[in-house]
C-alpha cells in the first residue's frame, strides 16, 4: 500500500511517501481502507517535536530518541470503511470475528491515538481499545468530514462537559477557528450558551458564520482587558494570560486548560484551592457519553464541519507546511481515495 512515511523528526519534508506493507489485523483488531485522514495541530507538534516541553522527553523515550522507530506513519484520525476484521485478508470471508461489532464494507471513523498511522491506505486499529476507539460513520456525514470528528469534535465537547457549560450561560473559545474550536462553537450554541470566539482576523467571518454571537480579533484586542466576564473560558490553543483569563471568570466560573504549562498546572491548584473559580486541564478522552451526545448533534444536523483545504495523500509534507502557517480554517482533509 502507499503511506506517508515519517523518516525523522523535522520539517514537512520528512514525511515521505512510500510503497509499505499493508498490515495484516490481528484477532481483536479491524484492517480499515482509509478515505480521509487529517492533517492537525498535533500532527505537526509530534512530526518536529515541537510539543509541549513537558511532553518532549516521554515522547522521545516511547516513539524513539533519533528519530522515530516504534511508529513510522504519522495521522491521528481517519474515516473508510472496514476491509477486514480478525485474521482474515483484505476482502476474505471472516475467521475467528470475535474482534468487532463491525461487518466488512461498514463505513467508520477512528482515532489512531499514539498508534497513528492515518496517513496510509489502510491502517489495522484494535476495535475494542478504548485507546484507539472505531465507532459506525454518522451517514449524513462525508468520510471527509467524519475524519475530523475525534479531535476536533470528541475533544470540544470533552472539554464542554469538564465546563459544564449550561444554557444561558457566557463562553469564551481561546483559538476558536481551528479543529477543535469550530466544533467548540457550535456544540456550545446547540447547548443555548452566549458564544464569544478569540480568533486571528481572518477567521472571524467564517466563526460569525458557523454562530458565534460575539468575536474578538486577538491580534486587536486583548479579551482579558475589555471589561467581559464569561461564565466559562476555554483555551483551545493555550495562549490565554492566567491571572488575567481567571479575573475574568463570573462568580463559579470555570476555565479550561486545552494545552497546559506546567506552571499553568501549579497555578491551577492554587486557584482552586483559594476561590470559588476551577481550573480544569484534564486531558481529553473518548468517554462513550461524549460519544452519543456528539453524533446526537451531528445527526440532528446541527454541526457544520468546516473544511478549509484538501490534499492527496502523495502532498502530505504540502498539507503539513500549510497547517503550520497557523491560516487553517477549522480542518485540513489528506483525500487518500
Ligand atoms: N488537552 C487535550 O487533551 C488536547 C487534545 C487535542 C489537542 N490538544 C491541543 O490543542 C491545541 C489546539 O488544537 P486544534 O487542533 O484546535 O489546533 P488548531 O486547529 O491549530 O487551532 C488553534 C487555533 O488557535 C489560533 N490561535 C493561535 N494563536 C492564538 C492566540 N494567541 N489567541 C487566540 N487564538 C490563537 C490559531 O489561528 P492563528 O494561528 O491564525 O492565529 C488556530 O486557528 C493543540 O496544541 C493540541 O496539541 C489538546
């Protein structure tokens, strides 16, 4: 099969496509014919290894110190349909079916989690992790825009729920315009709250046109010094000013760490020990809750996924180097077929 080879860490042109051996799904696991995959922020952090600092040693020690070794196919999340389940070939009758509630031909999303991998034709994924969950393709969605539902719309509406956000209630969205902020302005208009969105001046009409109330161009205004207070503050992209973001907090406000420092961490505790205000910065899982009341919006047709680019899975290093310009509008699409 043909794959986007990731042949060490650094820039785009690392990955590389190649001819690679399609895997074969071990007992418990599904082989996947992949349509779309994405190309994300955590994408890139993990290519160069421009993650948090925090996460950079771990990182090294799992994935390998020079260069990548134990996972060699970046790509998070992915859409297709099941090619083959258990021990069976691609296309072959099913033997030993005790992996999946999945039929061959069914059409499915999926995080690969740290296994990655999405960047291929085919991509084996165990059904029953809750590390690397399948679920059935919602059927009013392409597979391109299903591809972006694990970490776009699973960690919006992770961090939602952490908040607690109530109808009525004010939200701030740090970062709105990416993947998990554009899915982070709807859900919370489809649970009645006021949304505000921090963006880049370029993405302002597109927030507004998805149904934010209220945007804020943060390279104009700084959302912490015009006098707001919100009833819940998430930040997406981790550039929010502590103390300032926590005074702007209603009484019980809550505030959401989407991409912690360790001092944010340290002054979380505090926080939370010392005023009626919590810090949340938990990190997201695919909790099966989650799960239903995002397919439940997405089924009432109230999610819009915003697609900005897509590529072939041969322009990966292409779809990578755009992401990285920091101009992506909600999602960029790898088309593998
Ligand atoms: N905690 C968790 O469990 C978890 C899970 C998944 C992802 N993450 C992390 O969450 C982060 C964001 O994810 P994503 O996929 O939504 O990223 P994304 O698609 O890149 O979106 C981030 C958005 O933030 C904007 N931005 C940049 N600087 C800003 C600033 N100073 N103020 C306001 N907005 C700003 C960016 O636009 P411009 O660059 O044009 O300004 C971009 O539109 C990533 O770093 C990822 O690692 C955390």
């Amino acid at each position: 099969m043909k794959a986007i080879v990731w042949t060490k860490y650094g820039p785009p042109e690392v990955l590389q496509l190649q001819e690679v051996a399609t895997p074969a799904p071990n007992e418990n696991e599904i082989l996947i014919k992949v349509h779309a995959a994405t190309v994300t922020a955590g994408d890139c952090e993990a290519r160069d290894l421009s993650l948090a600092p925090m996460f950079r040693l771990p990182f090294r020690l799992y994935f390998g110190w020079r260069k990548p070794r134990r996972i060699t196919i970046l790509g998070q999340e992915l859409a297709g349909e099941v090619a083959a389940i258990g021990r069976t070939a691609v296309g072959g009758a099913a033997v030993g079916t005790n992996a999946t509630q999945f039929q061959v031909g069914d059409p499915v999303f999926a995080t690969t989690g740290l296994r990655f991998g999405a960047y291929a034709e085919f991509a084996c994924l165990s059904a029953r992790s809750a590390m690397t969950p399948v679920w059935p393709k919602p059927a009013n969605m392409s597979y391109e825009e299903a591809a972006t539902i694990p970490t776009g719309g699973l960690n919006a509406i992770h961090f939602l729920r952490k908040a607690k956000v109530q109808s009525g209630e004010r939200v701030l969205i740090n970062g709105a315009g990416g993947s998990i902020g554009t899915y982070g302005v709807q859900i919370a208009k489809a649970w009645g709250a006021e949304v505000t969105a921090v963006e880049h001046t370029d993405k302002l009409d597109m927030l507004r046109s998805i149904g934010a109330d209220h945007v804020i161009d943060y390279t104009q205004k700084d959302f912490t010094q015009i006098g707001e207070r919100y009833d819940v503050v998430i930040d997406v992209v981790g550039k929010s000013p502590f103390g300032r973001t926590v005074r702007c907090l209603r009484a019980n406000g809550r505030y959401i760490l989407g991409n912690p420092t360790i001092s944010g961490m340290f002054r979380a505790a505090w926080t939370n020990r010392t005023t009626d205000k919590r810090v949340i910065f938990e990190a997201a899982s695919y909790q099966p809750e989650d799960v239903r009341a995002l397919l439940g919006l997405i089924e009432a047709g109230q999610i819009k996924v915003v697609i900005d680019r897509r590529y072939p899975l041969a322009d990966t290093a292409v779809a990578h180097r755009y992401v990285e310009t920091g101009q992506k509008l909600g999602n960029v699409i790898i088309s593998v077929r």
